[in-house]
C-alpha cells in the first residue's frame, strides 16, 4: 500500500481508503447483500488503514459496523475518518432532502453544523465507534445557516481536547475552505472526482495543490459505473440512488462502456480488472491524495486494495486521458 500524510496534519492514510456509505445500506438498496466488517478487516489485511464513514450513512449503522470490524484492530494503526452536519434527528439548519431510512421510514435530512450540535454529533460518533478520538473529523456538507468560522471553532475545541487528530471538510468550495481556514488548519477537503466527473481540476485541485491541502476523492469508480459491470438499462431497487442517477442514463452507460472497452486492453495486459485501472489512473491525477472506494463485500474490497499494484507509466495514464477525452 502508499500512505500520505494529510496536508500537514501528521494523520498519514493508506492512499486506498475504504468508503463505508454502501457499508450502511442507505440509499444503496438495504445491507441484505453486504459484508461490511468482511470488506474493512480484509482491506486492512492489504494495508487499507483508513476508513471513511459518516453518521448519515445507515443513520449510525455505517460508524456502528467500522466500530464492530476495528474492534480487533490495532486503533494507533488504523485511521478513522467520519464526518458531521448532516442530521436526521433533529429539523434544524439547512433543509436538505426527503429520504428514507433502512426501514422505509420518512426521514428529513438537514445541513446543520452549529457548535452545540457538532460536540454531541462528536459523543455520538465516538460511542458508535468504539473509540476516543477521530483521526479526521470533516464538516459533510456546508450548512448555510451557521457562519464557516463558527463551526470551525468547535471543530478546533475539540482538537484541543484531543478527541480528533485533524480537521477536513467535505464539498466545500475554495472560497469556503479559505474562510475555515482563519479558524484551523484544514488537513483535506473530499470531494466528488471520477474520470467522468471532473469540475474539481478546475479550483479545488490548484489551491489544494498550493497549499498542501489532501483531495480525498469520492465515489472514484461513480457509484460502480467505471468497473463496466453496469448495463445500459439495467435495473435498481427503487432505493438504491442509481435507479435514478443521471450518470446511470443508458445512454450514458452506453458512452462509457465503449470508453471502457478502449481500456480494456491494456487492463488485461497488466492482469487487472478495469475498476483497478480506473482507481490507478484516478490516483495518479495531479492533486488527487486519496481515492476513497466503497465496497459491500470482502471480494470487492479486495480488488479494489491490490489497485495500488497496478503500474501505469506516464504515457499509458495519457493514453487513458486521450481515450476519455473523445468519451
Ligand atoms: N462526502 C460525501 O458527500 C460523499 C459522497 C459520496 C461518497 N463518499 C465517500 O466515498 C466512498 C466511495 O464512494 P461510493 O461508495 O459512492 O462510490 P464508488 O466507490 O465509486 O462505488 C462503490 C460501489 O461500486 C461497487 N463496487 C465497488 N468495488 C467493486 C468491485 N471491485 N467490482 C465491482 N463493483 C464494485 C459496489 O456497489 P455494487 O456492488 O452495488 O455495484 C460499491 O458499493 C463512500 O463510501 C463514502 O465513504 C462521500
């Protein structure tokens, strides 16, 4: 495995870092298919030690599964990575969405980051985790209804008191993470990046770039599309989010299938599987410290760790980056 360290942070993650949203079931079609605790001890066994997880995923469930698999893990060699600001117990700040949890209940999600609400989302997390500090603790989603600085202030008492290592944020712009910035030293933003969804190169890439900030990239094979498993049309529980994703279009599908068959050569040369490519040529963008890959089970989890052994010289990423452009 590769390790970095995160912005000056000190918190070093495994490059490959297990994402646990599907891990949770919610908005990925129920948990009946997943072997969650499987995924993240077999990873760690390739030298994932970082896993990313989030109260919203599964509401609890996703923190309360990497808290049952680290169980038996060394804590000082694993990196927990989770998340705050989006909650569905409690209707305040920034409306979100509508949605449904596990059991098919209504839920109401909101954006919200106030202080108070960030000290108990912390006792939560840590109870549902099984643990005494977070190595990163990122703000999910900016909320419009609490100033940046105010939440970043909470965010960096709770550093002081040495229940989280380092501070990030998620899907913050640059200008929001210039402004955390007067408050606390910000280790990473995670952001959405996939071949087929770029925007970030344009901002977030250059000023992470300059000010030694870690990109962690989100949903790097775009929900599963980019391992050329999905078929145009194919069809999804009603709750899972690709039933209606404008990515999962067919003929979207189609577009990228035919990308994907242009790759496919040079993905059986190597012995890989075109998800492995995919994650190789994602890591090796300018920027791009971490790819962070969900997996619902320990067969995916694994392909997805032994990606870092893939070996892609600087003409064959071009080669990839031609093919994607005429995509
Ligand atoms: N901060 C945010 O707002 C945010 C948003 C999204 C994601 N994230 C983080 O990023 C992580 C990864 O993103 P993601 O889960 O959305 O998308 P992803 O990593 O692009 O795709 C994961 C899905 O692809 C399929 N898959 C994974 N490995 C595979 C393999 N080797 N072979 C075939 N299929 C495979 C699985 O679904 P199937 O088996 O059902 O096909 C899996 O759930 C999340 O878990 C979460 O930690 C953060």
């Amino acid at each position: 495995m590769e390790y970095i360290e995160l912005g000056s942070s000190g918190v070093r993650a495994s490059r490959i870092t297990f994402g646990s949203w599907a891990a949770g079931g919610w908005m990925w079609g129920g948990t009946e298919q997943n072997d969650a605790v499987g995924a993240i001890r077999a990873s760690f066994e390739l030298g994932v030690t970082s896993i990313d997880t989030a109260p919203i995923y599964g509401q609890g469930l996703s923190e309360e599964i990497v808290g049952e698999a680290i169980k038996t893990l060394p804590r000082d060699q694993v990196q927990i990575l989770t998340k705050f600001g989006m909650r569905w117990d409690e209707q305040k700040g920034d409306f979100g969405f509508k949605s449904k949890n596990n059991q098919g209940q209504d839920i109401d999600v909101y954006k919200y980051a106030a202080p108070q609400s960030i000290i108990r989302e912390c006792e939560d997390s840590l109870r549902r985790l099984g643990t005494d500090y977070i190595d990163l603790y990122q703000i999910h989603w900016p909320d419009k209804t609490t100033p940046i600085q105010d939440t970043m202030e909470a965010v960096q008492r709770l550093i002081e008191q040495g229940k989280v290592r380092a501070a990030g944020v998620s899907n913050y712009s640059v200008e929001q993470m210039r402004e955390a910035e007067q408050v606390v030293n910000l280790a990473s933003n995670q952001v959405p990046y996939s071949m087929v969804r770029r925007d970030i190169e344009q901002d977030v890439v250059p000023y992470c770039l300059e000010h030694n900030k870690a990109i962690l990239a989100y949903s790097p094979m775009q929900l599963g599309l980019l391992t050329g498993k999905i078929k145009p049309g194919q069809h999804f529980e009603a709750s899972d989010l690709r039933a209606t994703h404008p990515l999962f279009k067919p003929e979207f599908v189609t577009h990228v299938n035919a990308f994907l068959d242009k790759i496919r050569p040079m993905a059986e040369s190597k012995d890989a599987t075109l998800g492995q490519l995919v994650l190789r040529w994602t890591l090796a963008q300018p920027g791009i410290s971490v790819a962070l890959v969900g997996a619902r089970n320990a067969e995916q989890a694994v392909q997805n760790a032994r990606a870092i052994h893939v070996q892609l010289s600087p003409q064959e990423v071009d080669f990839i980056s031609q093919q994607l452009a005429q995509l």
